[in-house]
C-alpha cells in the first residue's frame, strides 16, 4: 500500500483548492506523508497561453506559511515541504536561486519547456508536427532532462516522459530505437549516482496520453539501473490526492520494485509499499 504522495498543487498555482484543503484529502485517504510542492516562479520568457505566474508570485510566501504551520501542527499525516522547480538551461542561476530560497524538505525538478515553449500546454503544436520534428523533440527532451539530474539541485525527477503527453503513438515509436534507450539509461545512471528518486506518476492517467508516467520500458530501464523510485498524484484539487496509487503499486511491483523514498531536510528514507 502507498502512503506517501509527494506531488501536489494549490490554488496558488493553476491548482483548485487550498493548502489546508489537501492536506484535509491526504488525512482522508489514509496517507501517512503528504508532500507539498507547489510551483516555483518562472522568469518571464517562459510563458504558458494561459499563466498563472502573478498570482503564484503574490502568494509564494502564504503557500510557504501555510505548509510550515501544517508541518508544525504535527496531525494524523505528517506534512513535507517542498516545491516542483523547472530546469532552465540558459537560466541556470534563477533555478539556483530558487532552489534555495526556503528550507526545502527536498525539491522536484521537471522539464516543462524545450527552449521557451511550454510542449504540454496544447496539442495542436504536436499535431503539426512531422514525425521527424516529434523524434527530435523527444531526443532534446531527455538530453535536457538528463543536465536537470546532473546539477544536484533536486532530490526526485518528475513524470519522466511528460514529452509524450500528446503525442503517445509516436513517443512509442521512438522509444524503441537503442539510441533513444541508451540516451534514457544513461540520464537514469545519473539520475542513481546523485542519490534521486525517479517519480512514477499516476498524472499521466488523467491527461491525453492515458498512460503512467513513465511508460514500461523506462520502468525496465529504471529497475536495471536500480534507481530508488517516489510516488506521486501530481494532484490540482482534493480528488487527485493519491489517484490511482493501488495501480501504481502493481505497476512498480511488477518491475521488481518493493520500496519507495521521501526526503525530509534532504535526507533520504525508504519506505515498503
């Protein structure tokens, strides 16, 4: 049994509900560790059709205030305070900045933008796409994703092929191909060397691609590598908080693996599932 999911929104992002209403959620469904990890801000040029940076960045110190008056109450489920930050290469010092702005229980990173396009905004890029354009998207994905892992900022690397989300049929013609598996196994190498956990993630059952993320050969590729894995809902409103967890249980089992991590004030703790 999962009881510990830590990826999760507020509605100081682009999320519904308030901090102490997922908190409420993460009570209800029995977990024992509910990690909070709202967005951090982003520096202007990476912009999404629809934004939510202004409020996100009025209310940055409430989401903070809030989760470390939870986290002192001590209730019936312990709270972890973290926050999901985007690589930026050619921002590399804001990501720096950003990750130690407060005393993290431990950090996410995740690859939202190849250069300053948001890929998982709209589909309708991705359907304009050729096959060829798709591939090398995908190929500059995992090379950008595996300089995230290689920086030792970040304790879990989220939903690891996000890239597929609208564009599944393809993404999986890809994979298939050595090159795209020893570029993926070798980031996951670096992934293990800097002590990280690979997030599996039941988001991926909610949006277009209908799939776990990651897709089974990246999980086979993980088990042969032996990352260390965490558990996530990547919930945006109280019925999210640990959607799907009895499949992701299977699924993570059927791949060998038997325990999960979290992370409180950096500091890695494993957990039986």
């Amino acid at each position: 049994m999962i009881t510990c999911d830590l990826h999760n929104h507020t509605l100081y992002s682009h999320a519904k509900d308030t901090v102490q209403d997922m908190y409420q959620s993460a009570v209800s469904r029995g977990l024992a560790i509910f990690g909070f990890s709202e967005h951090s801000p982003r520096p202007l040029k990476y912009t999404y059709p629809v934004e939510y940076r202004d409020r996100l960045n009025a209310h940055l110190q409430d989401y903070v205030d809030e989760v470390q008056a939870l986290k002192k109450a001590d209730g019936p489920c312990r709270v972890l305070f973290g926050m999901e930050i985007d690589w930026f290469e050619d921002d590399a010092d804001f990501v720096r900045q950003a990750s130690c702005q407060f005393p993290f229980d431990y950090l996410i990173g995740s690859t939202h933008f190849l250069g300053t396009w948001g890929y998982d905004a709209s589909p309708e890029p991705w359907e304009k796409m050729s096959e060829e354009k798709k591939f090398e998207c995908y190929t500059a994905y995992f090379k950008t994703w595996r300089k995230m892992l290689a920086t030792g900022l970040f304790q879990i690397a989220a939903h690891p092929d996000l890239i597929k989300i609208f564009s599944m049929d393809s993404f999986h013609s890809w994979i298939v191909k050595e090159e795209s598996q020893r570029l993926i196994k070798d980031a996951l190498e670096v992934l293990k060397a800097n002590n990280m956990a690979m997030e599996i993630s039941s988001a991926g059952l909610r949006k277009p691609c209908h799939e776990i993320y990651p897709c089974p050969l990246i999980m086979r590729l993980a088990s042969e590598v032996q990352c260390q894995i965490s558990f996530a809902s990547d919930a945006h409103n109280v019925a999210d908080v640990a959607y799907g967890f009895p499949v992701l249980a299977s699924y993570a089992r059927a791949f060998g693996f038997a325990h999960s991590v979290y992370y409180a004030e950096k500091q890695c703790h494993e957990l039986a599932f």
